[in-house]
C-alpha cells in the first residue's frame, strides 16, 4: 500500500520543520564551512520536493501558495 496524501504532506511538514529549526541556532559561517550539515540540508530539500511530487495535481494546485 503506497502512502496517502495526508502521510505525504506530514513528511514535508516534518522535514520543514526540521529544517527550520535547526536554522535558528545556525550561523552563516558555521553552515557554509560544514559540508556535512549542507549535505543534510541539500537532502532533507530533497525528500521535500520528492514528497511533493507524488501529491495530486489538484491538491498542489490548491495549495500553490504555500509558503
């Protein structure tokens, strides 16, 4: 059984708000010198936009605007 739309839209949830988090207590230059942090952001990104692809054409159309 592949995942609903709702288990789709908390993973984007989770993984934003992941990013977010982190992001508050992070410098610039601390984010820029550690490539491992970077690939970590660079990949939860990605799982964000895979996540997004497999929601319905309607349901991105919808929520178009959310930021």
């Amino acid at each position: 059984m592949s995942p609903s739309a709702r288990e789709y839209s908390q993973h984007i949830l989770d993984k934003t708000t992941n990013i977010m988090t982190s992001a508050t207590s992070l410098d610039k230059t601390n984010f820029v010198q550690d490539k491992t942090l970077k690939r970590a952001y660079v990949r939860s990104i990605e799982v964000i936009g895979e996540a997004v692809k497999q929601l319905s054409d309607g349901l991105r159309q919808k929520y178009n605007a959310v930021e």
